[in-house]
C-alpha cells in the first residue's frame, strides 16, 4: 500500500509539466459529450424501432412463406396422388393383360407341338407307309397328292405359328418392360408422397430439426415439373399403347388360329376323302380279280380235265390205228392175184388216213388246251400277284394310315 502511493506521487511529480486545459475547452468537451450522446440515443431508438419493423416483417415473411410452402406441398402431394392412381390404374391393367397374353403363347406353343409332333408326323408316316406298296400300286395318286399338300399346309402353318410366336413373346417382353417402368414410377411417387407428407408434418417447433452446414446446395433438382409430367403421361400412354397393341395380337392370334384350324380341317377332310374313295376304288378292283380268279381257276380245271380227256382219245385213236395198220400188214401176206385192191382195202385206208387225220387233229387240239392251261396258269398266278398287291395296299391305306390319321385333331388349338 505504501509502495503504490509513493508511486501515484512521483507520477504526480512527472505530470506537472504536462499542459492544462482551458475552461472552454472544459464546456465544450461536456456539450460535445452530450450532443454525442443525445444523438446515439436518438440513433439507438431508431434502432431500436426498425427492429421492431423488421423482425414483424420478416416474421410475417417467413409465415407467409411457410404458409405457401405448406400450400404447395398439399398441392403437390395431390398431384403426385392423382399421378400414381393413373399410374396404379395403368399397372392394374398390365398382369392381366400379361396373363392373357400368355395363355395365347401358351395356345400358340401347344398348337405347334401338335402339328410338329402330331399332325406332320403322321402325314409323313402315312407318305411313308404308302412307299410300301408294290407293283402296280405305287402310283402318284389323289391320295399321295392330298397327303403332300396336307404336309406343306401343316408347315406353312408351322411357320406362321412360329412367326406369331415370336411377335408374342416380343410383345410380352414390352408389356412386362411396360409394367417394370411403371412400378418402377410408382415406386418413385410413393416415395416422393412419404417425403411430402412427412415434410407437411414438420413444425419450426418440431423436434430433430437441423441447419445444414454443408458447402454443396441443397436446391440439387435439375428436372422440371413439365419434365416429371412428361414422363409420367410417356409410361402412362405407353402402357396404354402396349396393352391395346397387346388386345390386337389377341385377336390376331384369334383370326390366325381359326384361319389355320379351318384351313386344315378342310385339308384332312379332303385327304381322308381321297383316301376313302381309294381304299373304295382298290376293294371294287380286289372284288374283280378274285372274281376273276375265281373264274380262271375254274377255267383252268375244266382245262385240265379237257387234256386228260384229249389224251385219253389220242390214246384210243391209236389202238384203233394199230387195228388198221395190223389188218394192212395181214393183208400183204395175200398171194399173188389175191392181192387186189378190193373194197376192204380201199376202206382200211380211208379209215386209216381218217384216223391220222383225227389223231393230229386231236393233238392240235391238245397243244392248244396245253397252251390255253399254261396261259390260265400264268393268269392265275399274275391275279393272285394283283389280289396280294391290292391286300398290301389295302392294310397300309385302311388299316395303318386311316389309324394313325384318327389321331390328328386339329380342334385343340
């Protein structure tokens, strides 16, 4: 204590050269001071004023602002509502369409597997069986000609119905791209409605609020609402245009189908016709040559019992020849003047060129009957040739083909 006012008097001491003010300078400095501080008050009350205005305005401000933003969002969250019921009754569409449009790839995959494995197949055994026929039999017939259209009918159906198969199955990939986009949308909006909503919710009081510090923007949307709009009405109308693309496969499908089933009904009626007029045709001709045969066969007997009956006459003409000749032969041994030329004579030797006569005709007659067997035979043998023929073709067309042809049905498409 004592150190420091030792000290404040030898600071004194130092001061006494300083300069003095005046008296005047002494008021003006005291009016200076107040002037400054009337003005700072007045300065001050300003402030204190515009505060007042400002933190009113802005206060009134931001809950306009707020009160706008709350506004759009209850907008906003409407029209993403009514988007996504658009779009939900967009995607309701789809499965059903997807599943209908499957049931007809399903109509179109079973449809050739029955011609592939059915009807084509069939049609080509039955060309094939009918290879086995023999001799005359194997003709180019209306048969063999139906059964050749009815294959290439089968396979020109084969290729249309491949064809739509393939324009199905590429139509069902755009209704299922079609359904991907739209629930991808529809996944978007919901979470775009959950944000929205959930942001209507929020109060300047709510709890968890936060102020963003990051560098980075946060107004970061680049896409404008004419955009978004756009998009939306792009999956909405492409969907649409997909299932109505997807209504006129169907029915195209429908057309193609019944066009087909009709056509080849008509072409298996036309080719069992042919087949039925030739198994008809071939059983008349079989009738015939066993007819025939049966006739020749007779023929050839009564032919057979002739021979015998030739030889059986030749035979005796040559007793009766030895008859004549033994008589000449004892009339030689006549003597001298008996041996005239008398009445005997002359009548042994007609008879006896008589009888050559009828011995040569008698084997004429047999060569002929011998020939006539051996052609009856020959016949015999070429009709049992043509009734086996005709058996054969018979079996293969009435029983092989027509059986495995009554397996085709067609209506299952």
């Amino acid at each position: 204590m004592i150190n420091s006012l030792d000290q404040t008097i030898c600071q004194q001491k130092l001061d006494i050269n300083k300069p003095k003010f005046t008296v005047d300078d002494w008021y003006r400095n005291n009016k200076l001071r107040f002037y400054c501080s009337e003005a700072q008050k007045k300065l001050a009350q300003q402030v204190l004023d515009k505060s007042d205005k400002v933190c009113e305005f802005t206060t009134e401000t931001v809950i306009n602002n707020k009160n706008e933003t709350n506004h759009c969002l209850e907008e906003r969250i409407n029209e993403i509502e009514f988007c996504k019921n658009e779009l939900a009754r967009s995607r309701d569409v789809l499965p059903l369409e997807i599943d209908a449009l499957e049931t007809y790839k399903n109509r179109l995959q079973a449809s050739l597997s029955s011609l592939k494995q059915n009807a084509l197949d069939i049609c080509k055994k039955c060309l094939s069986a009918r290879e086995c026929r023999i001799g005359i039999d194997l003709v180019n017939d209306v048969v063999e000609v139906e059964l050749r259209k009815e294959c290439e009918k089968i396979k020109c159906a084969e290729r249309l119905l491949s064809q739509s198969l393939r324009e199905t199955q590429e139509q069902l990939r755009r209704l299922k791209s079609s359904l991907y986009y739209l629930d991808r949308d529809l996944e978007d909006k919901e979470n775009n409605l959950r944000i929205d909503r959930y942001n209507s919710t929020l109060r300047e009081s709510s709890l968890n609020l936060s102020i963003y510090r990051g560098t980075c923007s946060l107004e970061i949307s680049k896409i404008t609402n004419e955009e978004w709009q756009s998009q939306t009405k792009k999956n909405i109308d492409a969907s649409k245009e997909e299932v109505q693309n997807a209504l006129k496969y169907r029915a195209y499908i429908d057309h193609i189908l019944k066009r087909i089933l009709d056509d080849l009904i008509n072409q298996k009626k036309s080719t069992d016709e042919a087949f039925k007029r030739r198994i008809k045709e071939t059983k008349e001709i079989k009738e015939k040559l066993e007819i025939q045969h049966s006739e020749v066969m007779t023929q050839a007997n009564a032919m057979s019992r002739n021979i015998t009956k030739l030889e059986k006459t030749i035979a005796e003409k040559e007793g009766f020849i030895a008859l004549v000749h033994t008589r000449l032969g004892n009339r030689c041994q006549r003597p001298t003047m008996e041996l005239t030329r008398d009445n005997v004579e002359q009548s042994l030797t007609k008879e006896l060129s008589e009888l050559r006569d009828a011995v040569v005709l008698l084997q004429q007659t047999l060569y002929e009957a011998q020939a006539t067997l051996r052609y009856l035979l020959k016949i015999q043998v070429q009709l049992e040739e043509d009734i086996n023929v005709k058996t054969n073709t018979l079996n293969i067309d009435e029983v092989h083909c027509i059986s495995m042809r009554q397996s085709i049905d067609y209506r299952v498409f």
